[in-house]
C-alpha cells in the first residue's frame, strides 16, 4: 500500500520536473536566439563603417 503510494508520488515529481526541464530549455533558446541577432547586427554596423 505504501509502496504504491511512493511509487505514484516519485513519479509526479518525475513528470513535474521533465516538464520544467522542456520549458527552460525552450526559454533559454529564445533568449539566445535574440543575443545571436543583436551581436549580428552590431558586427553588420561595424562593416558598414
């Protein structure tokens, strides 16, 4: 009985943290993707001087 209730238990935490690992991966993708076109685009400005 009390196994049952551990193992349902450890495997909510699991599915929780899996979902907060996916979410943080995809904002820190967006984030970088704006870093990446900001520094182009300074490197184009200092082509063009």
């Amino acid at each position: 009985m009390i196994a049952k209730i551990w193992r349902k238990l450890l495997l909510f935490i699991l599915i929780v943290l899996c979902l907060f690992n996916i979410i943080s991966k995809f904002v820190k993708k967006s984030s970088l993707k704006s870093e990446l076109l900001s520094s182009a685009q300074y490197v184009q400005s200092l082509n063009q001087k």
